[in-house]
C-alpha cells in the first residue's frame, strides 16, 4: 500500500476522515495478515514509511503509525503519505 490520504473534503469533519484513513489502514494490516504464508516462514513483518509527502517519509514500526497520524491532527495539515509493504520472516532462535 502506497497512499497519500486527502483529509480535506468541503462535505466531511477533518477528524471522520482521519477516522477513515485509520480505518483502511487496519484493514489493510488484517488482510495482508490472513494471506497464507510461502512454505519456511512463520509470520507477517511490514515495512512502513510516513511523511508529508513521498519525498519526505521515514521509516516508522508498524506500531507508531496511529501516533503518527495523530501527529496530522494536531499540526493541522491537510494530507499525508504513508507506504506499508508486507514481507514474510522467518523467526529467529533465541542462543543459548
């Protein structure tokens, strides 16, 4: 997933269309995490980048986007660019 999310609509609150973008999102995550997984590999890792823009994002964990899009609400911007990308893992054994 590569978006860039509008949150300005003359007919919608700002705030329900930071609700919707969150809600997509979520729905992403659990989609991709029901696919079935290549033989040797046991879960699910994504690859997130957020930013303003393309241009600008990061690479955030998987648990800091909601932080991060609540960060677009406070600093009142009207869009933001976010690219989740799934990849299989295999787990690592603990030594010893």
């Amino acid at each position: 997933m590569k978006k860039t999310f509008s949150l300005t609509d003359p007919k919608r609150n700002p705030d329900r269309m930071l609700d919707a973008a969150k809600y997509k999102i979520r729905k992403y995550l659990k989609r991709e995490q029901k696919k079935t997984l290549p033989d040797g590999f046991d879960y699910w890792d994504f690859d997130c980048r957020y930013g303003q823009t393309e241009k600008d994002a990061e690479i955030i964990h998987v648990s800091a986007i909601n932080k991060n899009i609540d960060k677009v609400c406070e600093q009142k911007l009207s869009s933001f660019y976010l690219e989740i990308l799934a990849k299989p893992v295999k787990r690592k054994n603990k030594p010893g």
